[in-house]
C-alpha cells in the first residue's frame, strides 16, 4: 500500500514538478526562491495526498496548493500587494537595460500585468494548464478564464506595441 | 463576427482549446475573410511570443540551479578508498570465520627434562638398568661410559662461569700457591 502510494507519487512529480517550479519562477523571478516554493508544494501536496475529492485533475489540485503557497510565501516575506503588482519585471536586474530583445521585452510586459491576469498567463504558459483546469485551480467559471486571457494578452500586445512605438 | 469573438477564437486556436471541427469552421471563416485575419493574427502571435518568452526564461533558470553532484574525495582517492572498503571487509570476514570454525585438534609438545649433571646410580642400579634392557653391548658400554663421565648436557640452560668468577678462582689458586 505504501509502496503503491511512493511509486503514484513519484511518478505525479515527474510529471509535473517542471511546471510547478516554472509557475514558481515566474512568481518569485529567483531561481532559487522557485526551488524552496517548490519544495514547500510539494510538501503540502504530500500531506493532503488524500484530501483530493477527485473532482477535476489531480494537476488542478496541484496548483491550487502551488497558489496558495506562493500566497503564504510573499506574505510571510511581508511582501505587500504593490511589490506583487509591480511583478518580476522591476525586479530583474536587466530591467535597467535600454536595449531590449523581443522576450526581454515580452517578460517585463507580463510582470507590468494586474496581478489577476498575470496569475492567468503564468498558469496558461509557465504551467501549461488547459482553461478547465486554471478555473479548478482558481475556482473561477472557464469564462472567466477565457476573458480575463484575453485582456491579459491584448494589454502585452499594447505594451509590446508602445516598446516597439516609443524606443 | 465581432472583433472580439475573432480574437478569442484566435487566442482559443493558437492554444489548442479548439475541436478538430471548429479548428477547421475558424480557418476555413479566417481564409475568406481577409479583416478577421487581420484581427487574429495579432494575438496568435502574441500568444506564441508569450509562450516564447516564459519558456526561455524558466528554461534559463532551471540551467542555473543543476547542481553538480559534490565528490567527497577526487578520483584517485575514491578508487583507494573502494580498495580500503574492500579490505577491511575482507579482514572483518575472515576474523569473523576464523572465531566460528572449530579448533584443530594439536598434540601437546613433549616436556623436555633437561639434567644439568647425570643421573648417579649405584651398582644396583647398574645392574637393573643392564638386566632389564633388551640393548645391545656396545649400548649399554656407551651408557656406562657416559655415567663414569659426567658431562655437560649440549643446550642445557646452566650458566657459564662469569669472568668474575674466572678471577675469584685465579686469586684463591694464588694464595694458596703463596702460602705453601
């Protein structure tokens, strides 16, 4: 029984410890901060492995602990909402740089998102969830997720656009 | 179609959320109307160049946090010390045979009397010894022989006489000499 519960979970964080460590990454922008947040999801995913009412995709559950541990994490780090809008962008050391590349560029945009829709396209793109799953993941309907995706990517498009204009 | 529904449609497609049949429906709406390919375009590459990004950076940062794995000696110790595992396990296996295995049986070494002076017997003796050895008579005349000589008995443990000794022995001859 307990070899069965190792082997199923050793095999869950192959599948899946890369995009919760991306989705961690984009976060915190330190690679190092992403390994701890990891570490700590998985740990919670460990613990509450029996608590999953099997509703929706194990990876959704997954997440939804991913997201509140980041939650916890900046909180804990006493990190305030406007360190958290001002996004991984500002805290990147090349953010200086006058002359940026496309995903330069395109990095910084994200991380100038709300933090509602940069939670979105970190979860569409870094952890390559399907639009059902981001909405288990933040308990939200699949509309929702579908708008909100949408206006995230439009805003990227007209801040790539103004860097493209202005520069 | 709105703009906004093209859009959506465009985001939808370039994210694989589409059916096979509304992925064809939407190419085949998207090649006859040139404006709603204009609308979709953007956003399908915005959504690629997004994906782009992201990849590239949480790839780049993945590189950075590979840890080597640390080596505790360099090679030519951790070949010398597998051989010193070997080893000591070897010993540690035959101490540990040797301690169950039975003890073979060994004889007890004669004891060995040494006589510093021969044995005195008197003619009774003799005669015994004589009489009841079934020996030859040239071996009974070497033990006569060795009786009326008595000898010192090859690696026996009695002590040489000492150079003092030697010198006490020589001062008592010469006063003796002195006196007569």
């Amino acid at each position: 029984m307990a070899r069965t519960f190792q082997t199923e979970f050793g095999q869950f964080w192959r599948q899946t410890c890369g995009k919760v460590r991306a989705y961690m990454f984009c976060a915190s922008n330190s690679a190092s901060d992403a390994d701890d947040l990891a570490q700590e999801c998985y740990l919670r995913a460990f613990r509450n492995w029996d608590r999953f009412d099997g509703r929706g995709s194990r990876q959704a559950w997954l997440f939804a602990i991913a997201r509140n541990t980041q939650t916890d994490w900046f909180r804990k780090r006493g990190r305030d909402a406007r360190v958290l809008e001002r996004g991984a962008a500002e805290r990147a050391p090349e953010a200086s740089a006058p002359k940026l590349d496309d995903a330069e560029a395109l990095w910084q945009a994200v991380g100038r998102l709300t933090a509602e829709h940069r939670e979105i396209v970190h979860l569409r793109f870094a952890a390559d969830l399907s639009y059902d799953e981001i909405a288990r993941t933040l308990n939200v309907p699949v509309g929702t997720v579908r708008s909100r995706l949408h206006r995230a990517l439009k805003a990227i498009r007209e801040q790539m656009e103004e860097v493209q204009n202005g520069t | 179609m709105e703009r906004e529904t093209i859009e959506r449609l465009a985001m939808d497609l370039a994210l694989g959320e589409l059916s096979e049949d509304a992925v064809t429906l939407f190419e085949t709406y998207l090649a006859e109307h040139i404006e709603a390919r204009q609308w979709a375009e953007p956003i399908m590459q915005t959504c690629i160049r997004t994906r782009q990004s992201i990849m590239q950076k949480t790839q780049a940062a993945a590189r950075l946090t590979q840890y080597e794995p640390v080596r505790l000696f360099p090679a030519d110790w951790s070949a010398l010390a597998r051989w010193a595992a070997v080893v000591a396990i070897a010993a540690f296996l035959g101490v540990a045979i040797g301690r169950r295995s039975v003890p073979s049986p060994t004889q007890r070494p004669e004891t060995v009397v040494v006589r510093t002076a021969p044995r005195q017997a008197g003619p009774e003796g003799w005669q015994r010894i004589l009489s009841d050895s079934e020996q030859g008579f040239w071996q009974s005349k070497a033990i006569a022989m060795l009786q009326s000589q008595p000898r010192e008995i090859p690696g026996s443990f009695e002590s040489q006489p000492s150079l003092w000794d030697r010198y006490r022995q020589f001062r008592k001859e010469r006063s003796r000499e002195e006196t007569h």
